[in-house]
C-alpha cells in the first residue's frame, strides 16, 4: 500500500471520535488494571517545569485530563494529531491555556526546528506511520540533546489475537499491525536513540456484558470480514466462552522511553 493510501485509511478511521470512544470505554470499564492505561502512561512522563513538550497523535486528549498544574508548569505544550476530528475533541476536553497549542501535524513533517523539545510523546501510533523511518528521523531531528522520546504502543499476543481465535470460522484473521510493537519496538528505536526502556503494563479485560464486547469488535478496522454477520451470532459464540458470567480477554500494552 503506498504512503497516500495509507494516509487515507488512518484518515478514515479516525475521522470520527466515535469508534474510538468505544474502545476506549470497553477498557476503562473492564481493565482488571485498575490503574488504567492512560494513568500508567502519565505517571511515567518526567516533565520538569519549563520544559517545552511536543504530542504528536494526541487523539482526544484525555490522558491530560486532571494535570491542569502540570500543564501550567509546561514552557509550551503542542497537542497535535493527523485528525482534525481528534484535534478538535482534544481541544474540548483540555480547554484554552495561554501555553497550549493545537496543532495538525504529520510526524514525517514535524513544522519545527532542530532540538525543539526537551520531549516529544507519540502513543499508540507510530504502527500507523507510513514511513516509519523518516517520523522517528523527524522526532529526533526536534528533540534536544538528552530530550526523552514516550512511545506507548501494544504487543503481538493480545486482543486481536484472542479474537481471531475465537472467530476465525468467520475469516476473522489476526491482522494486527506490526510495524511497531512491544516485540520490536526496541530494535526499531535504537537506530534513532541512544538509550531505550521497554516497560511493561500488566492487564486484562474481564468482561461481564457481552454487548460491550460486541460493539467494541464491531468498532475495530480489521473485522471487515463480520460485515454481514449478525451481532446477535457473535453474541451468542461469546456468551459460550464465558466462564462464571466473565469473558476474560488478555492484553499486552507498554512503552518505550528513548533518550536523544
């Protein structure tokens, strides 16, 4: 696929804040890490007062939610995203500060001059990038000299391949993007950096509402293959692997922290 198309398709799939709202919901209500993702990611950051900080692929924004003082000690804070849709709704949820922009950014054109930002942030995204090698060339390129690169992203063992398990009689098949993941997110950064950390971040869904589950599998881009399958037939395989009234679901999430 080429760099416009790829473009086109992340474009598309985050168009609308919708489908992402609904996975993200599924994990705040069935994590059995009650920390929550976002939290953990937060917790990890190292954002000392003055320094000038750099999101690229910020979604909704809701992971600064409740850090308004960290927010305020920020020299400058960019939020940016490839979505205006996303941009937008980072833009509601956060509110106006006289130090915070909102920016639309691609990461294989960051509009910003060498050693920028003492951090630059990039979770959940970096598999989406259609030239991986020119976005991390890019976010070193900004980052000052000992300035610390967040890349949170997911491993090869989790949802998606728990799912394609359970409905692969319907062509379901384990599509996961492994451009960039736990797995080899590692050696992938290190052309780039010269110190990187892997961390890990111990959870699993265990859901009790099996619609929930439904509707999060229909959010999902690679199940195209359940277009014409009832909702009610899902249902019925997951209510049938259910274990005491819990569907219990693994999940592998982490981060990577770089040193420039």
């Amino acid at each position: 696929m080429s760099n416009i198309n790829n473009n086109e398709e992340v474009k598309k799939q985050y168009a609308k804040t919708d489908n992402l709202s609904t996975r993200i919901s599924i994990h705040d209500k069935y994590s059995t890490n009650k920390t929550g993702f976002g939290n953990w990611i937060y917790s990890n950051y190292r954002i000392e007062k003055g320094m000038k900080v750099l999101e690229l692929g910020c979604g909704t924004g809701s992971m600064w939610k409740g850090h308004e003082q960290q927010i305020a000690d920020c020299g400058k804070l960019i939020l940016s995203d490839f979505s205006e849709a996303m941009l937008e709704s980072a833009r509601t949820n956060i509110g106006e500060y006289d130090n915070v922009e909102y920016r639309v950014i691609d990461i294989s054109n960051i509009p910003f001059e060498d050693a920028s930002f003492d951090i630059v942030i990039a979770n959940m995204m970096l598999y989406h990038v259609p030239d991986l090698e020119k976005g991390l060339s890019e976010v070193k390129r900004v980052l000052k000299d000992k300035g610390r690169f967040y890349a949170a992203t997911y491993g090869e063992h989790g949802i998606v391949e728990y799912l394609s398990g359970l409905l692969g009689i319907y062509g379901v098949e384990d599509n996961v993007n492994k451009t960039f993941t736990l797995q080899n997110g590692a050696e992938i950064l290190k052309k780039y950096f010269s110190g990187v950390d892997m961390l890990d971040y111990k959870d699993s869904l265990e859901v009790t509402d099996p619609d929930d589950m439904v509707d999060y599998i229909y959010s999902l881009s690679g199940m195209a293959a359940l277009a014409e399958v009832p909702k009610e037939e899902i249902r019925d395989i997951l209510i049938k692997n259910m274990q005491d009234g819990v569907l219990r679901v693994p999940k592998e999430y982490g981060m990577f922290i770089s040193v420039k």
